[in-house]
C-alpha cells in the first residue's frame, strides 16, 4: 500500500514541491519539501535525503531563512555520516 511507503511518498510530496515551486506557490512548496524529507528519514536511502537536504538549504537560503537552513544543514549532516559508514561497510564487504 503506497500509504504505509516511506519512499512513495517522500518521492510524491518531493515532485509536488517541484511543481508548486514552478507555478510560484512558495509555501506550498516549502511544506511538502519538509514533509518530503521527513519521509525521506524513515528510509535508508541516504543519498536521496541528502540530494533533498540540499534542495531545502538552497530554497532557504533563497528565502533568507538561515534558521531554518541550519536546522537542515545539521540532518543533512546526519545522513552524510550514515551515507559514509553505509559506503564503508560496502567497500569493506566488496573486499572480502
């Protein structure tokens, strides 16, 4: 059930910010890309919650919200360093 899918719907509310954000609904815009992201974070697909942490701190920083950009910037911190140790673990397993 897409309803119960984390990657469903971080990828649905993610291409609805692309389109409000395209038609100037700025706010609308803003709420899904943080909605988004916060079903991105109940993935493991660490890549992707740092390709939207970015997306978000440039749309911040555009709105001059360095705020809530730095509330951002430390999540996207957090999925650097598991994107990192998940990276490793691959290597590592690769190598054995």
């Amino acid at each position: 059930n897409e309803k119960d899918n984390p990657y469903f719907l971080y990828n649905y509310y993610l291409r609805k910010s692309e389109l409000e954000d395209r038609n100037n609904f700025a706010q609308e815009a803003e709420k899904d890309l943080e909605t988004a992201h916060q079903y991105s974070l109940q993935t493991t697909l660490y890549k992707d919650q740092i390709d939207l942490g970015e997306k978000i701190i440039a749309f911040q920083d555009q709105r001059g919200n360095q705020e809530k950009s730095n509330y951002f910037l430390r999540s996207l911190n957090t999925s650097n360093a598991k994107y990192i140790e998940m990276s490793n673990q691959s290597n590592l397993l690769a190598s054995e």
